[in-house]
C-alpha cells in the first residue's frame, strides 16, 4: 500500500500542494484527477523521488519509502521519454538494464512485455516509425518491464484511439490482478469512472473529493433523477419543489433532486403529465462532480 501523508510543496511563491494526503491499496486502480496544474505532477514526482516534499511523508507498505523501493516503482510520466532512433526492443531492455536487470534477463523481459503488450511484431522497429499509439505502448513497457508493485502513470491515455486505450486499460487491468497498485491521472474522466476502483480530486494542492468511485459519486451534490413520460408537455416538471430541469432528450428529462426533495412527488407529478415509460435514480457522474468540487 503507497500512503501519501500531508504532503507540501512550494515553488516560490507558487504552492504546489498543500497537506495532500492519499492511500493507493494493492491490487487497486487509482485515478487521481484534477485540472492543468493542480499538483497532480509534482505529487508523482515526490513519490517517485525526483521531487522532494517540504513536509509530509510518502510511505510504502507502512514504512517510509526507500530508494530500494523505488527501483521497484514502475513510472510513464506525461512528457514521453523514449530514444526515437532505438528499436523499441533495444529501448525496454535499456531501461530494464538500468534498473538493475542482469543483461539476460532484461533481454527476455523485454520481450515477454512487449508481446503482451501487443508489438511484439514490431519491436525490431525504431521507435520513430511506431504509430503515436504503439509508443504510447511502448513507454507503458519501459515502466512495465521490471513487474513493478506500483505503477504511477501521468496521462497514460493521452492521444489514444478507443481501440489504444482499451488495449492499454486490459494491460493495467491484468498488472492489477496480479497485485500491483496502480495510480493514473487523466483528464478523460468518464474513463477514470469506468476504470477505477478509488478516485481522488485535487485542486490547488488540497484534496477535494476521495474515495471509492461510486461512494464519492454520492457524496457530493444534488442526485439525479431519469424520467421518461410519452406524451408529456415538455414543462411537466417545472415548479416541483427541490426540483430542476437539468437536461432533455426527447421524452426523457433529467432532473437534479436537491437534499430532501420527494422523489415520490416526481413520480405523482410524472403520472398525471402522462404514461411514464421510466423513472430512474442515480448519483452524479464523475465529471459532473468534478464540475461541482473543483473551483472556477
């Protein structure tokens, strides 16, 4: 388990996290989330060590990390650090090497990784010629090659197709499976949602939201209501008391139910406009949560 405990940085006069604290569990996926500079890179960059906190601690396994723990830290930061004129073979067994792979082992490695990660094929390729997608994989193979416990992973999605990142995610979903721990940040978060099992939301260096996906979901703001009646006049629902018309499509209007407004009024009001087709309950998504934690 990878603790982040009130951890704080300045750059200057700029402060860069303020008291963060964070938990990422083996065998977990963690999306840490939050907008362009809100301290999502200098917090991977602390637990990684190529930062150094003015206060707090990064602990691993309930003792504060080491250098040795470290070299078992698997890391894909944002800013992509591949060697285009290698091949991408020759690039995962360097990486594997400097982190202390005996040459033979590092070989093979290297590609056992890259075949899993589906460029096996292409590994005697210079990174260059790779599609944007099959470097992404790549670089994903440089932090995977050591079989790390904890992967920290900046924007690891960044300019995949749907069919790159649904690649990638099944290669994360198979290290989580196998114990390691795993923290991505992304802007993408219907796919933090989808991928995640905890979540947590920054803004300005302080954490705002944490927790598990879905209890985080219903923690915050108003919940929404789904209901699709035929035939109804389109102002139905309009006046009901707690009540407000957040979206339509069609029949269906999506309502936003504030702290103790009657879903059963809704549901009355819903059968005297007409026959109702659908009356559903849910949370808040991520996105419109994240619109709600973080400041403008």
């Amino acid at each position: 388990m990878l603790e982040l405990i009130a951890l704080s940085k300045r750059y200057g006069d700029v402060v860069a996290l303020d008291g963060l604290s964070m938990v990422v569990g083996a065998g977990r996926i963690h999306g840490f989330v939050g907008r362009n500079g809100a301290g999502k890179t200098t917090t991977m960059r602390i637990v990684l060590g190529l930062a150094r906190a003015d206060a707090g601690s990064v602990r691993w396994r309930g003792r504060p990390v080491t250098a040795e723990d470290r070299r078992g830290f698997g890391y894909m930061p944002e800013e992509r650090g591949l060697y285009p004129k290698m091949t991408a073979l020759a690039q995962i067994v360097y990486f594997a090497r400097l982190s202390g792979m005996p040459a033979a082992a590092a070989s093979a490695a290297a590609a056992s990784i890259l075949d899993s990660i589906g460029i096996g094929e292409r590994s005697g390729e210079p990174v260059e010629q790779l599609s944007l997608g099959n470097q992404q994989r790549c670089q994903l193979a440089a932090a995977l090659v050591t079989s790390p416990e904890l992967l920290v992973l900046d924007e690891p999605f960044s300019g995949l197709d749907p069919v790159g990142v649904d690649a990638l995610a099944a290669v994360l979903q198979t290290q989580v499976a196998s114990g390691t721990a795993v923290v991505f940040s992304s802007h993408q978060l219907e796919l933090v949602e989808r991928l995640s099992d905890e979540v947590t939301i920054i803004d300005q260096g302080r954490v705002v939201a944490s927790g598990a996906v879905s209890a985080v979901r219903g923690s915050r703001g108003a919940d929404r209501l789904r209901v699709a009646v035929e035939g109804a006049e389109n102002g139905w629902a309009e006046g009901l008391a707690g009540v407000r018309v957040v979206g339509r499509d069609g029949d269906e209007v999506e309502l936003a139910l504030e702290a103790g407004a009657d879903d059963q009024a809704v549901l009355d009001a819903a059968r005297r406009a007409g026959r109702v087709r659908s009356f559903r309950r849910e949370a808040p998504s991520l996105t419109e949560l994240f619109r709600e934690v973080v400041s403008s």
